[in-house]
C-alpha cells in the first residue's frame, strides 16, 4: 500500500462503477484523484469516499465527447494539484440495436464517447504530462466486446476495438515522453452500465453467468482496479501499448445460456431501468459546449 504517494490520478466516469473502484483503489495507494465527470451527483459522492480515505478530490465538470470541456478539466486538475501522473480514460456508453434499425444518434453517441473521448482524454491528459515533463501512466478501458460481439452490440464492439488499437500507437507516440499507455478488457462487471448483463444478486442471469464463467462469479470493479493499480504502479513501468483482458475466463468458456422465462423477465426489468438511467444522463451528454 502506499505506491502512489504524491500522485495525482486524473479518471473521466469515475462517479459510477468501474470508474469509481479505480479512484477508490489508487487513493487507498496515496494518490489525489480529480474527477471529470457529466453526472456530478455520482461524482460528488465518489470524491467524498476519497476524502474519507485521507487524500484529496477535485470534482469536474465535462463531458469526454467535448474538446473544450475535456482539456479544461485536464488544465484545471494541474491548476489545483501541480501535476498529473495517470489519466485513465474510463467513460463509456452502450447503445444496442440492429444495423436495420440502429438510430443515427445512438452510433454517433457511441462513438463520440467510447472513441473520440478516449482520444480526447488521452490528448489532453498526455499534453499535460508531456508539458511538465515528469512522464506518466495512462490506461484506457476497452471491453472483452473487442473480441467478442453479438447482433445488437456490434458498434459497442466496433469502438471497444477502436481503443485497443489506438492504444498500440499512442505507447510509440508518447514513449520518448516516458509515458506509458495501456489497456484493459473487462468482461461482465457489476456496474450500471452493464447491469442487463450481470444481472441481480440470486437472480436468474446472474446464476447463469456464474455458471458460465470459469472462476465462478461475477466482475467487481475492485478486480478492474487492481490492474489499473499494477500498470499506474512501478511494477507496470515496462508494459506499454498492452491489451490486458480480464473477464474470469467468459471469453473461452463453452458454458452455454439455457432459456429461462425468469431470466427474461429480469432482463426486461433491468433494461427498463437502464432506459430510465439513459433519459436522466442524455442532456448532459447531449451537452458539449
């Protein structure tokens, strides 16, 4: 404990999920986190439980998709803390549909989030490093999706494998600054975003997956975090331009999904509440002045 005393974590989405494990676990390690973020409601409470934890929060506004709204985060999260060593360019959306059907909005939006704010995030995080001189770790998160895909969630995969290839140049382009750039696939996780997924606690998808996946349960953003943790780390000083996968094994598994009337209507619940989370957090999306 304690690798990253004196560090200063920038990490877009982090109010929520995945995002939030990872400022949790890098402040338990002594880093001060800056969180730019659409849902300041989320964010204001993740910046709370790192104070609790003894470092600093900074609490941001900005959407990834929005140029203006990214680089000032970056530049005001160097104003407060005088530096920035790890970006971990987390924000994502899922959009599901068929290529028949698909809205325009919903394939723009993912790509506007998932790629151009990956690469928003890292422009702006790495300008800052290269600018102070001091080197820097930055991670981006993918999806097991960037090798796996499926009828209605192909453009989610399509800007998941976006990211993993980008991540490939960016460790050339930024290794004369000492800059390293990484980036992980995380199978199902227990988050928002992916709770049509994971499903409920003893629920019916939940069961399944379990059974499905060799190490026998579900992702916790704990188990993201800690990857993230080793790559920002001086363990993680020699690995750049990496694709880590880390799903519990689910992308070789030959388990298979039995239909189950319970599991259906579980899936129609939790959707509905995805729609719900969709509607409230849109305008902010939509927001990128």
């Amino acid at each position: 404990m304690g690798q990253l005393i004196g560090k200063v974590a920038f990490i877009t989405g982090a109010g929520s999920g995945i995002g939030r494990g990872i400022a949790l676990r890098l402040a338990r390690e002594g880093a001060d986190i800056c969180i730019p973020d659409i849902d300041q409601e989320g964010a204001r409470m993740t910046a709370d439980l790192v104070t609790q934890l003894g470092r600093q929060a900074l609490v941001l506004k900005a959407n990834v998709a929005s140029h203006l709204q990214i680089q000032a985060a970056a530049r005001d999260c160097v104003d407060r803390f005088g530096r920035l060593d790890i970006a971990v360019a987390n924000a994502g959306i899922g959009r599901g549909g068929s290529v028949l059907d698909m809205p325009l909005k919903d394939w723009q939006d993912q790509i506007d989030v998932n790629l151009t704010g990956v690469f928003l995030t890292v422009q702006a995080a790495a300008q800052q490093m290269a600018r102070l001189g001091n080197g820097g770790r930055i991670v981006c998160i993918s999806s097991l999706a960037a090798l796996n895909t499926s009828g209605t969630m192909w453009a989610y995969s399509a800007t998941k494998v976006g990211v993993a290839m980008m991540v490939r140049g960016w460790a050339q382009d930024l290794g004369s600054h000492r800059i390293t750039v990484n980036a992980i696939g995380p199978g199902v996780i227990e988050t928002p975003l992916a709770a049509g997924l994971a499903g409920e606690p003893q629920g019916a998808i939940r069961s399944s997956l379990e059974t499905r996946t060799p190490v026998g349960r579900v992702g916790q953003p704990d188990d993201i975090a800690g990857l993230v943790n080793f790559m920002a780390g001086p363990d993680g000083a020699f690995m750049s331009g990496s694709y880590v996968v880390m799903d519990g094994g689910l992308r070789d598994s030959r388990g298979s999904w039995e239909p189950d009337p319970k599991a259906a209507e579980e899936q129609q619940r939790l959707f509905g509440q995805a729609v719900e989370r969709r509607m409230k957090m849109q305008p902010l999306l939509d927001d990128r002045s």
